[in-house]
C-alpha cells in the first residue's frame, strides 16, 4: 500500500496567483526593514499625500508626493482642519513641517510641529513642468488600465452599487 499516483496534482498554471509580484516579500518584518532604511529617493515616494476632491477629478490622479510651498490641509489629529503651505519635507524623519503649525517651547523658541504627510490633504499643488509631466504619466495610466478592464470595479457594479440602500 503506497499512494493513489492515478490522480495528477493540479498544473501550476491553473493554480491561483496569490501575490502580484512575487518579487516583493509579504514578510511584515521585511516591510518594515524596507520601510526605515528606504533611501532618500524611496522616501519621497512613500511620503505622499492624497489631493483634494477638486484637484482629484482636475487631474485624474489620486495622490503625488508632497513637496515644498504645496498648500496642505490637516485632516487627523490636534490641529484638524488647519491650513498652511508646507515649509520643510524632513524625509529622514518622515514628516512635513507647516508653515502656520509651530509651538512655543519653554525656553521661547517656537518650533514647527511635525505632521505625517498621510494626515494631510493637498489643496494647491506648486506647479512646474516636471510635477506636470509626472500628474500627466499618472492619468495616463489610469486611463490605459481602465480601458484594460483594470481595476477594483467595473461600470456595471458600481451602478448596481448606487442602487443599494
């Protein structure tokens, strides 16, 4: 008595892809090694920030990476809803400082109270030709992976979705 070999194990190809790129560990250990030691160049990629609602269906890009005179808008923590043009993007310390948010300290100096660019929300973007050229390849990707079938949902559930309630 040994095992059944009549019965063949499934192709590999016809097996599920879990991961999109198998490259790229799901490790959380792993994660976070890459996410602390991310080089300069990495870290103004991850330091992204969402745009407002009106430069969202203006560009037809979701976020960009935050830079200096951008005008930001706070959107979690103490200074909620506060306002100001960003003065400093710290990458090594993975925040920006805001214009308008400082804070006294005891001995008199104020100093600029950090924010993590996730928590703000863009309102005006410093317009150049590479930041357009970069909101340009951006939308067009978004639109060639739309016309592709891509993405999280199609027209129809999203109409079937409006529906709902």
């Amino acid at each position: 008595g040994g095992r059944d070999l009549s019965v063949e194990p499934p192709c590999p190809t016809s097996v599920r892809q879990m991961k999109f790129n198998t490259q790229v560990s799901s490790s959380r250990r792993k994660q976070r090694r890459a996410h602390f030691t991310a080089p300069s160049h990495e870290r103004r990629v991850r330091m992204s920030a969402t745009l407002s609602s009106e430069l969202r269906t203006k560009h037809n890009v979701r976020s960009i990476p935050v830079r200096t005179e951008d005008e930001v808008m706070v959107t979690r923590g103490e200074f909620k809803g506060r306002q100001g043009k960003v003065v400093t993007v710290y990458r090594k310390k993975w925040c920006i400082y805001i214009e308008k948010l400082t804070r006294d300290k005891q001995n008199g100096a104020t100093v600029h109270i950090p924010i993590h660019p996730s928590k703000v929300v863009i309102q005006k973007l410093k317009m150049n030709a590479s930041r357009q050229a970069i909101l340009d390849a951006k939308a067009k990707r978004k639109v060639a992976g739309a016309a592709k079938g891509e993405g999280k949902f199609t027209e129809a559930a999203v109409s079937a979705m409006s529906t709902v309630d």
